[in-house]
C-alpha cells in the first residue's frame, strides 16, 4: 500500500513539476506530463516511480474517462450551428485534408490497416485543449480568425466522437466479417440508445443528480460516467465512447455548467496522470525506429495544417498574416493523438504506434505553440498576393 | 456604436466595439469569469489586453457607468450619475434639522437639494411629505448637484 501511495504522489508531483518548468516558457502541459511518464518510468535510467504501467491502469483510465466526460458535457450542436455553413466547410476541409492524409500516410507506412485508421485520427485531430490555451495566451482572441481556428476545432470534436465509436469495433479481435458486424450492430446500437436518452431522456437521468449540493452531484456524476464507460468497454464500444456519451446526457438535464465546474478539478489531475502512465510505456530506445516516420509525419502534418489554414483563410477573404494564425494555432496534437495511441496499444495492435504518436506528440504539442508564437514573422515570407485582403470586422 | 457579439466555443463569449477613436475595442468574457479587455490599433500590431478577473470587472463596470461606490461603508457611499449626486447621511442627536419638518427647514430652496427618503429605524419612507418631521438617527438619502452637498450638510446635518 505504501509504495502504491508514493508511486501515485510521485507521479502527480513529477507531472506537475516538470509541466511547470515547460508553463514558464509558455509551452502547454500534456507533452510534459507524458515526458515525466517516460523519465520516471521503467524504460529509462535513475528513478523509476512506476515499474508497471498497469499499475496505475484505474487511475489513468479513470483520467480518459473525464477528459472524454468533459468533452461530452461541452459539446454543443448550438455552437456548430451558430458558426454558420462556411465554418462547418473550413472544418470539414481541415479533417479532409488532414485525415484523408494521415490515412493515406498511415496506409503508406505498411503497419498494416487498422493501425493505419489509428494514425490517421492521431494525425488528423488537433488538440482542443492546446488549442483553445495558445489562443488565450496569446492574446488572440479578438481577432477575426480566432473564431474560425475555434470552429474547426468544435468540428474536430464532433468528428472524434464519431471515429472513437467507428474505431473500436474495428480495433476489436472480431473473427470473419459476421462478428464484426455483430461488433458494430452493438456500437451502433449503444450509441443510439445513449443519443436517444441525451435527446429525449434527461428526465430519467436528472432523479440521479442533484444540483442543490455540489458534494452529492460531484459524487453521483462520477458514478454516472465511470459506470456508463463501464458498461461501454464491457458491450466492446470502449470506455472513452461511453464517457463522451454519459457527458452528453449529463449536459441535457440542464446541470451541465454546474457538473463542468465541478469535473474540471478532477479532470485535470487525473488526465496528467493518463498522460503519465502513457509516457511510461514509452521505451525511449524505441525512438530511433520510429524517427523516420515521426519526421516523415510532421512534415506532412505541416504542410497540410499550412495548406488548410491557407484554404480556410481565403474561404473567408482573411489576410496572410491569418492564414498563418489558423495553420499555424490549430497544429497542436494532445490528448486526443494520445487516447488512440492507447486504444490501439490496448487493442494489441502493432508496438510501434505507442513510441511513433509518443514522439509525434512531443515534437507537434511543442513545436506547434513555438511556431505559432512567432506566425506575425512567418507570415511575411507569404505572398501578399495568395491572400488579397478584404476588408470586414 | 454597433456592438456585435460572438460565441467563442469552448472559452465565451465576444463582444467587438467596432471602431472607436481609431481603435477597436473588444471584451471577452471567459466561462470562468474572467474578463479580457483587447484594444488594437488595427493593422499587424500587437493588441494590449487587460485581464481582470470577476469581482475586478466588476468595479471596472461600476466605475465606467459612473456608478461606483463601496458597499462596506455605507455612510460614505454616494453615487454620481451625470454630475448628478446620490448621499446617504445620518442625523445626530444635535443635528440642526433634528426636531423640524423638511418644509421649516426650507430644504430644497436653500440647499438646492432633495431629500428623497428617510431610513428611520427599521421603516423606509420613500418620498417623504414636507410636514415630515426629522428625528435624531435618521438616515437620509440626498440627490442633487454634488457642489450643494456642503451647503446642505450645514443646514441640516451640523450641530446646531
């Protein structure tokens, strides 16, 4: 019990600390707690806090299960719909280019299909997270495009949602084409009934929560998610499908802005320690095999962030020095690269993606916030021509 | 001015100000309560930003609408509205308005001001009538022109 407690305490402290020294500089927190994971993990000289992953399995699923929560509780068809048709085209354009690519690429490494499914989310899906904090740090927030960069990202969410509950199926060890579709007939089947109860339900789950006392509501929407994951993972949906899911109904029964305040604390210790015990799997040894397609990955995640962010900046007639904002903002990869990686390492798929997002992570989460900060002097090698300015508000 | 406003998903809300003095001006206003005020020149430059957190925006607000006061001493507190004066004063014992009626001391035509409510004990009387009489502990709320004040505090409030 003891050593259990100081490996926890150990791991909350090493996260937050190191994460600490990247926050000064201005680089965001989730490379630096995955990097903990590895420096004080099994796989690497000096102190190693952790032997075995699996013992903080629980509290790092636990971790996934209130990141996906959060994001449920936050989703919002209004939001989609207040941006209007032309944002829901710079999103559609954005997961386009960058998904259609990523499978393309993954399909092009030769790891095989799924895993080539599995990259081509980790590569396609910015990080909400380290989006939304660059444009508040940044002090970008009132300008014309930051709504544009926001959008996409609310279009990326959905799009998650979507693909996690694709994936799993898929990701399971389903033998011949019948199981799989009994697989998918019950993912599809899980997924409905859950809509059907965020839609037309709530009052069935509102007798659950109790939003008069922050202490029994705190209590009983933890409950409500983590068995909700429960029951998912058991049908074989995956369990961060069912916390998005158990969010979503949560977020109907009007207790919504009430239960998001109240997981956020939650949410962000427990997601370190996810990012944690990611980064202890994580054998830097294995980073030199998979250099090549990390390389090879960015590049491409760059040129086509570039070119995106340059499509959706003429949709809208903004000028180069937003081109550069958008392409440059929404390349950051987080959270979400990293709950597929995990998914398919769960799933048993092919090694090698743990240490090739692990590294993808790293180099994009602190990369992209680097090159964002500096988009005003990038976007002067940009022709002026590419991007006639027109003038709006 | 034309206000617009804006979701911004995932932190809150947008307002833009459009063009004011050259600048535009826009408030964000965050889900946690924080507030973000950018002001830009327009063009490539850097916008300044003031962050202000919940309680701060508000006095911010107060102040901006020209209606800023500080609840914890109520004696002092006075709002000014357009040159307009709002007061709270307190009668003593041996105030010199103590035992007469608002018309005997002629209020309104030799202070310039109104007398617009008595907070006596646990009662409230809005308006009062100028038969009115005023009694030692009795709280008045004064509007006029913040340059009469003084006159007023003479006439009513001061030992006689």
């Amino acid at each position: 019990m003891g050593d259990e407690l100081v490996a926890l305490g150990g791991a909350f402290l090493a996260a937050g600390l190191l994460a600490r020294v990247g926050r000064r500089v201005g680089l965001p927190t989730i490379p630096f707690f995955m990097l903990a994971g590895v420096v004080f993990g099994p796989h690497t000289p000096g102190l190693a806090l952790v032997e075995d992953p699996d013992d903080l399995a629980l509290v790092a699923t636990l971790g996934l299960i209130l990141l996906l929560f959060h994001l449920g509780l936050e989703f919002s068809l209004h939001d989609l719909a207040a941006g209007g048709r032309k944002l829901l085209g710079a999103g559609a354009v954005y997961l386009g280019l960058n998904v259609g690519g990523g499978l393309l690429f993954g399909l092009a490494l030769g790891w095989g299909g799924r895993e080539a499914l599995v990259i081509a989310g980790a590569i396609g899906i910015s990080s909400s997270a380290i989006v939304t904090k660059l444009l508040v740090e940044l002090r970008r927030l009132a300008n014309p495009e930051s709504r544009l960069i926001l959008g996409i990202v609310v279009v990326e969410d959905i799009f998650l949602a979507l693909y996690l509950a694709l994936l799993q199926p898929v990701l399971g060890n389903a033998r011949g084409a019948g199981e799989a579709a009994l697989e998918f007939g019950r993912a599809a089947a899980f997924l409905l009934v859950m809509t059907a109860i965020a839609r037309w339900g709530s009052q069935w789950v509102r007798p659950l929560l109790d939003g008069r006392d922050d202490e029994l509501l705190t209590v009983c929407f933890l409950g409500f998610a983590v068995l909700t994951a429960g029951v998912a993972h058991e049908l074989g949906v995956s369990e961060a499908i069912g916390a998005f899911l158990a969010g979503l109904v949560v977020a109907e029964t009007g207790l919504g802005e009430q239960v998001e305040r109240l997981v956020l604390p939650l949410r962000d210790a427990f997601a370190a320690l996810f990012f944690f015990a990611f980064g202890l799997t994580i054998d830097p040894g294995d980073a030199g095999a998979v250099a090549g397609p990390v390389a090879a990955a960015v590049l491409l995640t760059l040129a086509l962030n570039v070119l995106a962010g340059g499509l959706a900046a003429r949709m809208h007639s903004f000028g180069r020095r937003a081109a550069a904002n958008i392409g440059l903002t929404v390349l950051g990869r987080g959270e979400f690269s990293l709950i597929l990686a995990t998914l398919a390492v769960g799933a048993g798929l092919d090694a090698r993606i743990g240490p090739f997002v692990a590294l993808y992570v790293l180099v994009l989460a602190i990369g992209g916030p680097l090159l964002a900060a500096r988009s005003g002097p990038i976007s002067r090698t940009i022709p002026t021509r590419l991007f006639p300015e027109v003038a709006h508000s | 001015m034309s206000i617009e406003e804006h979701d911004l998903p995932g932190i809150g809300r947008r307002y833009d100000l459009g063009d004011l003095d050259g600048s535009r001006v826009s408030v964000v206003i965050h889900h946690g309560g924080r507030r973000d005020i950018y002001l830009s020149s327009g063009g490539d430059s850097e916008p300044s930003v003031l962050s202000l957190n919940d309680r701060q925006a508000r006095q911010l607000g107060a102040i901006l609408g020209g209606a800023y006061f500080q609840p914890a001493v109520v004696a002092e507190i006075e709002a000014a509205i357009g040159g307009l004066l709002i007061d709270w004063v307190t009668l003593d014992a041996d105030s010199r308005g103590v035992g007469r009626t608002i018309a005997e001391l002629e209020i309104r035509r030799r202070t310039r001001m109104t007398v617009v409510a008595i907070l006596r004990e646990h009662t409230t009387l809005t308006a009062p009538e100028p038969a009115e009489a005023l009694h030692a502990g009795d709280q008045l709320v004064i509007v006029g022109r913040r340059e009469d004040l003084a006159a007023f505090t003479r006439h009513v409030v001061d030992r006689g």
